[in-house]
C-alpha cells in the first residue's frame, strides 16, 4: 500500500531535486524509470532485505505518507513554479513597455515620412570649413544633426553648439561614426570657410561646418523650413545680426527628416532621442 | 615715434575695436567677458530698477557709468542693442508668465534663460 507512494514520492523528489535540468533530462529519467519498471519487482524484492538502508534513505526524504500525499496534492504549485510566474511576468512587462516606447519613437520618424508630410531636408550643394564641395549625398548612409546658426551669434548659437558638442559626445561613445554633426551658416557674406572653421574648432573638432552664396544658403535654409532674415545687401564693414530657426534637425540615413529637438531637450535627452532612433533603424549605418 | 608708440600698444585695442565694430568674430574667451559685462550690467540694473534702458538712458548712465562703460568696451555694439532688447522682452516676458501662472496656466517646459542646461 505505502510502496506506490514512495515509489510516487522518489520520482517526484527527482524531478523536483534537479530544477536545473532541461526538458530532455525528466524524460530520460522517466524512460529509465519505465525500462526498469520491469526488474523492479525483482529488484525490491530480493533488495528489500539486502538493502535497507536504500529503502530508510527514500523514507527519510518524507518522514510520513500523509507528507508524500501533501507533496503530491500540492502538485505543480510550489516556490519554484511562483518564481517562475513573477519572472515571466515581469519579463512581459519591460518588454511592453519597451515596445510602447518604441513605437512612440516610431510615431514621430513616420508622421515626417511619407506622401503628404511636410517634407523638411533636401538636395544641396555648398562648401565646407576646408574649402570641400558636400552635397546631400555626402551626408547620406549614417544619421545627420543639422544645426543653423551664424558666427556673428551674440548667445544662443554658442551656447546651442557646446550643447550639440556634449549630445554628439554621448552619441558617439555609443556609436562611433554613425552621426555627422552639421553647422550651416545663416551669414554667408561673413562665414567664409576660414572663419567657420576657426569658430567651430571652439566647439568640436568633427564638427563639419558648411556654406555658399546667398542663394545656395538661402535654398537651403528653404528645403529645411528654416526662417532667417540676412540682409542681402549689406555695406561692408557694417555690422549685423541675423535671425533665425534654432533648432536641431535630425535626418536619418536616407536624407529624411526624423524629428526637430530644440532648447527644451537636455543634451542627455537629445542624445537619448538620437540612439532611440538609431535603434530603430532597421537598414544599415555607415561609419566615417 | 609718438604714434609708433600707440600702434604698438593698440595691439590688445584693436582686436577690442575690430570686436565692437563686428569685423572680428569673437572667440570663446571673448564671448565670455562679454556675457560676464553683460551679467554685471543687468545686475546694477536691476538694483536701480531700471528696465528698458534705452528709454531710460540718463538714468542708466548715472546709475551705471562703469558697468556700462565696461559693457560697451568688451561687447560688438549689435550684441549691446541686442542684449538691451532682450531684457526688456525678457523681463516682459516673465512678467507674463507669472501673470499666466496666477491665472492657473499650464507650463511648457521652455528655457528662457542664459545659463545652459546640465
């Protein structure tokens, strides 16, 4: 009467003793247990006597069958199955809200894509700090941070450039080479390539910094909807300041827009919102 | 020999003027003694209560001789009109806000100061 108990109570005690098992060990114990299911009867009985101390061993695991019943009653629900409830859960749980993030970042590159959207971003053409031709095909293949401002700038243009410097920092500790961090100048007839490549070795040594005539900059200030108001004729030596756009563009490595960040994001934001998008990129992203 | 003397010493001066008169682009060490003329400028302002200091120049003169001397000195004249305007608009603009905030307003998360974000 107690031997299909205990027998019950080893199996179980087995299969419980070894949580690290994987699947295919239970069912090769369990196939050792019905190839030998045959001998057993043999086995115990000529065993019985011969070794007891092999039967008191099992017994000593419950102390009495109402145990082995209880632990048997009890089934599948023990600590290691509660554990095993928490952690599955918790893992879903990161998982949506990982997901929910995503797809809120997801949200804000689609409603900039697309037939119907305001396209900001487009073909160019103008000369950088070191007197290089850069078109939009040159920026092409890895992300873009382009930031519009002018030399002549009395505060926020600085102040915005030492924070795009502190945001391509962390985007580059990250991923090294995929961001090309952008100035264009608003104030072509002062920011020659010698004088922006003096101002922007203030900021960042990577920093390209771009420009042209009037019209090549004032196409291009069109294609990103940014607002600035240069004189156009100017008598030299006359002094000005120019107003404009400040805020960051984001491009992705297509030339598209992805999203604008301006003077409430923190560098770390910034730079938070540029890996996220980076993420999310599901083709390649070249490294310069 | 007199007026050898005054080029030559005028070395400091004239990167000062070429400054004021926006033909030289500030550096970052300049930019900075500017926005610090500037910080001591709105300071003595402020303890004078004087808000739009173009309107009320005399005032400010007498009030502020050496902070403004020190302010017109260090900046481009542009950057001086343009800082004079931006604190009238600025003080306006808080104003505002405040009066806004009173009223049960809902804040957006914009900077309108000088100091850069951490």
């Amino acid at each position: 009467m107690s031997q299909p108990a205990v027998r019950i109570g080893a199996v179980l005690n087995t299969l419980l003793i070894a949580p690290s098992r994987q699947c295919l060990r239970p069912m090769a114990a369990g196939r050792n247990f019905h190839t030998r299911r045959p001998t057993a009867p043999y086995l115990s009985k000529s065993q019985a006597q011969a070794h007891q101390p092999l039967v008191i061993q099992r017994r000593f695991k419950y102390k009495t069958v109402e145990e082995a019943k209880s632990r048997y009653r009890s089934g599948p629900f023990s600590w290691k199955a509660g554990l095993l409830f928490v952690g599955t859960g918790g893992g879903l749980l990161y998982y949506f809200e990982r997901e929910k993030e995503r797809m809120q970042r997801k949200r804000i590159a689609d409603s900039t894509k697309g037939v119907g959207r305001p396209k900001v971003g487009g073909p160019f053409e103008l000369i950088d700090q070191n007197g290089n031709t850069v078109t939009d095909n040159d920026l092409k293949g890895r992300y873009s941070l382009v930031y519009f401002g002018f030399s002549h700038c009395p505060d926020i243009c600085p102040e915005e450039l030492d924070k795009m410097a502190r945001m391509f920092d962390l985007v580059e500790a990250e991923r090294p080479g995929q961001l090309a961090p952008v100035f264009v100048t608003c104030d072509p007839a002062r920011d020659d390539p010698k004088t922006l490549k003096e101002y922007l070795s203030e900021f960042h040594p990577k920093f390209i910094g771009l420009t042209g005539t009037y019209d090549q900059i004032k196409a291009m200030c069109k294609t990103y909807r940014v607002y600035f108001s240069t004189p156009s004729q100017v008598a030299p030596g006359q002094d000005y300041l120019v107003d404009h756009s400040i805020y960051f563009y984001l491009m992705d490595p297509e030339g598209d827009f992805v999203e604008a960040l301006g003077r409430e994001h923190s560098p770390d934001q910034a730079a938070k919102a540029i890996l996220g998008h980076m993420k999310d990129w599901t083709g390649k992203i070249a490294e310069r | 020999m007199g007026l050898f003397g005054f080029f030559e010493k005028s070395d400091a001066d004239k990167r000062a003027s070429e400054i004021r008169t926006g033909a030289a682009v500030p550096t970052r060490a300049e930019r900075q003694r500017c926005w610090e003329a500037r910080d001591g400028y709105f300071a003595c302002l402020d303890k004078s209560g004087i808000v739009d200091p173009v309107k009320d120049d005399k005032k400010a003169a007498k009030a502020c001789g050496t902070e403004t001397a020190q302010f017109e000195r260090d900046c481009a004249t542009q950057w001086v009109i343009y800082f004079k305007k931006w604190r009238v608009q600025d003080i306006q603009k808080k104003a505002r806000l405040k009066e806004l905030k009173a009223q049960g307003a809902n804040k957006l998360d914009v900077q309108t100061d000088f100091a850069p974000r951490k």
